[in-house]
C-alpha cells in the first residue's frame, strides 16, 4: 500500500525500491496517485483501492486495475470499456465482510458472477475484504467471522471461473495476527514502515 505518499515515506521511492524486490501488487486510493507512479517509471501493476467514475479512461490509458465494490460502477466500468474496444481488463471484486464501508454483499455473488461471466470486458483478477479490528484482540472473534465470511464468498466466485482468483484480506496487522488468513496476497501498509 503506498496510497497517500506512502503514508508520508514519499511513495516513488517506496514503490521503486518495492518494484525491484519483485513485489505482485502496488495499491494507491485514487487513479491520479496511480498515474504519478506511472509517469515516473513504476511498472508494476498497481491496484486502485477508490476509483472514481470520472478516473475511468486514466485507468485503461495507464493500466491501473480498479476495485469494484458495485454494481454501479461495474456497469460503468464495462460500458466504457466496451467503448474503448477494451477486453479482459483487470478488476478487483470487494466483498463487504462487515466492515460495511464499501463492497458487495455476499448475498449478492451470484448475480455479481452472472455479470461477470457474460461480459468479456473485464476479468476479476483478484478478491479481497477489509477486516474492521484486526489489530485489537477484543474483536478477535469478529475478525474470524469476517474471514469465514470471506472464504465463502470468494470460494463461489473462484468456483465459477477457470483462471485463478488471487484472493486477500489481511492488513499489515492481520498478516502477522492472523497468518491462517494471509491467502495468496497481503496489504502492507504502515507495517512498511515497521510499525
């Protein structure tokens, strides 16, 4: 995670450095953040955690891969997609554990797979949730059942596709609290910056 400047690290430098140790996934919160990276040689791939609608065609000229946590902004998504003659363009599906800040309910999954499934503009990359207090040892139990909730969810969603899903959920302070749940990816952010 180096949205916000890297929490203040300066986040060129800390995407560089990033960069050459091989790193799957940058993420930043706005496509600007994402275009500044890209115009100063970051070629990794990065995630957008908040994409606007207004950001849509920066996303597609730059190659940063969205979330998409609605179906409102997916159909945005693939109607300017399809405009743009663009196929297969990585995505990023949020689930809403029950942090409820942004994400799709996992109730909703099979329409959300429907969707997906009978488009070919974009194709969901990876799966991912945040957790509310996985720092705090009084939510422990609430953080495991956000991270039952996940598995089941992303389990539907990767059963309907033959390409793997990389799936993740963990912050900085998950990953080492919650090892059970670190996937195939974690979000380090300020645990960058050893705290």
């Amino acid at each position: 995670m180096v949205k916000s400047s890297a929490y203040g690290a300066e986040a060129f430098e800390l995407a560089k450095t990033i960069q050459e140790d091989h790193v799957d996934y940058l993420a930043v919160a706005v496509a600007d953040e994402g275009f500044e990276l890209r115009k100063a040689g970051i070629t990794s791939s990065i995630i957008i955690m908040n994409p606007e609608l207004t950001s849509l065609k920066t996303m597609f000229d730059y190659h940063l891969e969205p979330e998409i946590y609605s179906f409102r902004l997916l159909e945005n998504l693939l109607r300017m997609a399809e405009k743009e003659g663009i196929t297969n363009f990585p995505i990023h599906i949020k689930i809403d554990t029950g942090m409820h800040r942004l994400g799709f309910d996992p109730s909703e999954m099979p329409l959300l797979i429907k969707k997906l499934k009978s488009q070919t503009a974009v194709i969901p990359r990876s799966v991912f949730s945040h957790l509310a207090g996985s720092d705090s040892p009084e939510f422990d139990d609430y953080t495991r059942q956000q991270i039952a909730v996940f598995e089941k969810a992303s389990t539907e969603l990767q059963e309907a596709f033959n390409h793997r899903i990389l799936r993740h959920i963990c912050n900085s302070a998950a990953a080492e609290r919650f090892p059970e749940a670190q996937y195939d990816m974690a979000r380090l952010g300020i645990g960058l910056s050893g705290v």
